[in-house]
C-alpha cells in the first residue's frame, strides 16, 4: 500500500494536533493537585494552574501541600528559585508523612549572596529521626531556569535527582538494623521561609529585607508509580561524578558529630 505525499503530510498533521492534545492533556493543574497551606496569598496559582509560586517577604513565608497521599514512585516538579540575593531564605521541597513518628525525603535549597552558589540540602527521615544530611553545591544557576528536582521512592532505595543525574542514594539496610521509610505514605509539601539564624554560613549572612519579595516558582508536576531507576552501571557513573566534584559535607564523614560512631550505615561502604 503506496501513500501520496500529501495523503502522509495530513497523517503527519493528525498525528502532531493528537501529540499536542495529549501533551496538553497531561499538562500539571496545580489546582487540581494541590493546597495553599498557609501565607496569606502569598501563595498563588495562575494562568490555567500551571505555574505556581510561593513568596517570602518580613511578615510571612508561604507554603502549599499535594492533595493527595504517595506511596512508592517517582515525583518530578520543575523549580525556577529565588534570583538575586536569596541569603537567609530556604526552598523546601520534600515528602513528609503524618504523626509524630514522622517519615521525610527532604530537598532544601539554601540560599545565597549574589552570584554565589545555592547549597542543595538533603535529608532522609525514618520515624521521627534524620541527621542523615548530605550537601551540594549547585553545578549551575537554578534561578534563571526551571530545572526538575526528582524523587524515586521504592522499597529498595530512595534516589534524589537533579535534571535526571543522582546526587544522592539511600538504600533499604533493614537487614543490617537502619530503619527504612517504607509503611508510611506522604504527602509532597514545599515552602519558602526565612531561615536566617542558620541557613547562610551557619547564620552569619542575615536576609537582606530590601529585596523582598522573594519568590520561587513550580512547575509539570509529576508523579509515576512503579519505577525502576537507571542500570546501576550509568547511575554509579553519575553518583561517583557528583560526589566527587560537587558534595560539600557528608554525614557519614563527620565523625565530630558522632563521638559514639558513626551510623551504621556509613560503615558498609555503600552510597548513603
């Protein structure tokens, strides 16, 4: 069976208008998805609810919540952070879940004086306890782009993603005692706050009010479930670079802070 040129042109077309529809279709409302929490409007969607943006001034931060409850699967959500002199404000973005024995895979941007680097802060909750942090400079400006922020959760690892490259693993090491967040689903919050008392140079750079508003800003939201990361060979490859070239502080290496020793999971030699 033969096609005219113009009988596959309207095939192209047809198919493209579907792409686009689809694609449309599955664009993120953030009305659908989510909550403004708390901040007095200074938590707001706009457009047709596809962007979403929290803003810090000297009164309030803001904040927003999911809707809805995740357990196990991969979450994407696209950041464009506080330009400027952001110093003193934190981004956090992180799943959470509820009670007192909290579980938490936290992302937290840290900001900075101008033209120096965000520090990318992460952490991983089990029960209600975490000093599980790990550091790293951002390889480049998260302000002046939206760039997507990613967390694989399974019951075999928790993976946190920058732009699709692992920054950090942290693997399921029930069998060897280190309790694993696995029973609990979360919830995805993120919040723009000023942390100034510790969040730049330990608290030595306060936030400079004269640029408020601060704003950061989200958007395509997503959520798979039932992921399989990478092939270990490429993820290893991306970890080991990143570790190497841009980690800045690693809990596992501060044995100051641990006068007992170090958790057992820094002893076995894997990625944590």
């Amino acid at each position: 069976m033969s096609f005219s040129f113009y009988s596959r042109l309207f095939i192209c077309s047809v198919l493209t208008i579907f792409l686009l529809v689809a694609y449309t279709a599955g664009a993120t409302n953030f009305y659908d998805e989510f909550d403004i929490t708390w901040g007095g409007g200074r938590g707001k969607i706009t457009g047709a609810g596809d962007i979403l943006t929290l803003s810090l001034d000297r009164v309030s931060g803001s904040g927003f919540q999911s809707k809805k409850e995740y357990h196990f699967g991969r979450i994407d959500m696209q950041l464009r952070l506080v330009p400027g002199n952001s110093a003193g404000t934190v981004t956090a973005y992180y799943l959470a879940s509820h009670g007192r024995h909290q579980d938490e895979i936290d992302f937290e941007f840290l900001g900075n004086a101008s033209g120096e680097p965000y520090t990318l802060h992460t952490n991983v909750y089990t029960q209600g306890k975490g000093e599980r942090e790990q550091q790293f400079r951002m390889w480049f400006d998260p302000t002046s782009h939206f760039h997507t922020y990613s967390i694989i959760w399974t019951p075999q690892t928790i993976i946190f993603l920058v732009d699709d490259t692992p920054v950090r693993e942290f693997k399921n090491m029930e069998a060897i005692g280190v309790p694993f967040p696995k029973q609990q689903p979360m919830r995805l919050y993120s919040s723009l706050w000023n942390a100034d008392e510790w969040a730049t140079r330990g608290g030595l750079v306060k936030t400079d009010w004269t640029h408020a508003p601060f704003m950061a800003s989200y958007r395509n939201f997503n959520v798979k479930a039932g992921v399989v990361p990478q092939s270990r060979l490429t993820h290893k490859q991306k970890l080991r670079w990143v570790r190497k070239n841009h980690m800045i502080y690693n809990y596992c290496t501060d044995a100051k802070r641990f006068p007992r020793g170090l958790p057992r999971e820094c002893k076995v030699g894997v990625h944590v």
